[in-house]
C-alpha cells in the first residue's frame, strides 16, 4: 500500500475522533492509551470463570478452542456460551455503550475470549508479541485479569500514546505496520490484582509480555462493527465462524 494511502487513512482516523469519537466514559484513553479499573469481578467469580475456563480446555471435542505453535497460548473463543449466568458480572450492554461511545460507531456483533497463558520455551506472550490490532482504526478492547499478574506472569504491556498522532510518529510507527519484532520506544507492563479490569486503545503498540512462570488467566471483549465481524476472526483463527451466532448483536 502506498505511502499517500497510508496517510490519508490516517488523517481521515485521526479526524474522525476528533469530531465523532472520543466520547463517554472510555474518553480518557485518547490521552492515557490504558487504564486499569481494580476490583472490577469478585474473586470468587474469578476462580469460577478459572474453573470453567480449563473445563473448556480439558474437553478434547470443544469446537472453539484455539492453540498457539508453542502450547503456551490457549484461548476459548466465544467464551460467553460457556459460562451461563456468570456473563452478567461483565456487564457486556455497558462496556458495548462505553465502547461506543468512545469510537463513534454501533457495535454490530461481540464474543469473549477467554485466555490460558503457561510458560513454554520460545513463547512470544499472548498474541505473540508486539503489534498493533489496526494500523488506522482506533479500537477498543476490555481485559479482565482473573489471577495476579505480576512482571513474571505474561502482563499486558503496551506502548503510551502509540495510538495517537501516528503522522507525527511514523518514523517510529510507521504508517500501515502492525507488527513489530523490535521496538525502542517506552513500554509499559500492566500489574494487577485478580478481578482487575484493563481498558485500552488498542490501536496503540502492545502485547502479552513472555511468560516466565506461573498461570495467567483472562478474559478479554471483542466488539465489531459489522454483524459478520465476530465469525470474521473465528475464521482466521481456524474455528467455524457460524459457532459466533450467539454473539450477534
């Protein structure tokens, strides 16, 4: 893609927030990137959702499983048609709203994923390493820490104000790359305590740092704009987009 491409669609983002987005409760992470919300879920749903979590991954026939090359990466897509009533302790009808708000768009379709990170040789974290979810397009993604997660453990890091003025920025994020192998700018590693709720513009440089040890569970909102979008990413990770119909907004 040219350059000139590139940096029309990126005026055309950056103006698009400037006049419709940036709204509501989620409006602070146009400047603060991410933010951390604590004590968001009550431990005893954690260990719940835990529980439920390796129940999915024990079961040899479940048909939303997904697996990273190393085995340190296991993520239950659609996570929400495995838990029943513990959905409501997310509050999906808020986060959507919030999410909206900030984006200036209508979610058209959601799933959770929920997310198993162990230490394996060569892991790269969960979402194997640095990247970016649009070179463009703001986005939002709601993280629930359901352990401890500490340096250690494979915490969220991300990259302060790498969603922003990507014009200005582009000798350091250039313009349509979302992966990086190497990244010399600040990062940041998010600790935080079980039930913690992690918000984040995740049009910013970010990733799960490498596990060392232990286990780290967590659950993480996907909202699309297009009522296609959940079983859209179903299919690029290799499960059968039909299976995200519950999801459907």
């Amino acid at each position: 893609m040219s350059l000139a491409v590139n940096y029309a669609k990126a005026a055309a983002a950056s103006a698009w927030m400037a006049t419709v987005g940036g709204r509501g409760e989620f409006s602070e992470l146009l400047e603060k990137t991410a933010f951390v919300v604590p004590g968001d879920l009550d431990p005893a749903v954690c260990q719940a959702l835990v529980d439920r979590m390796e129940a999915c991954i024990a079961d040899p026939a479940h048909p939303r499983i997904w697996r990273d090359g190393v085995g340190s990466d296991t993520r239950v897509m659609g996570f929400e048609q495995d838990i029943g009533e513990l959905v409501r302790h997310f509050d999906i009808p808020g986060r959507i709203r919030a999410i909206d708000e900030y984006m200036g768009r209508r979610t058209r379709s959601w799933f959770l994923m929920g997310n198993r990170v162990v230490p394996k040789p060569d892991n790269k974290g969960s979402g194997g390493g640095l990247h970016r979810d649009s070179p463009f397009s703001h986005q939002v993604k709601c993280i629930w820490y359901l352990t401890d997660v500490t340096t250690s453990t494979g915490p969220f890091q991300f990259a302060p104000h790498s969603h922003r003025d990507l014009l200005r920025r582009r000798r350091t994020v250039p313009l349509g790359q979302t992966r990086f192998e190497t990244y010399d700018q600040e990062v940041v590693e998010v600790h935080a305590s079980a039930g913690s709720l992690l918000v984040c513009d995740t049009k910013c440089v970010h990733g799960g740092k490498p596990i060392e040890d232990g286990t780290r569970y967590a659950v993480t909102l996907y909202t699309l704009p297009t009522r296609q979008g959940a079983g859209d990413i179903f299919r690029k990770t290799g499960i059968d987009p039909t299976l995200a119909y519950v999801s459907n907004a």
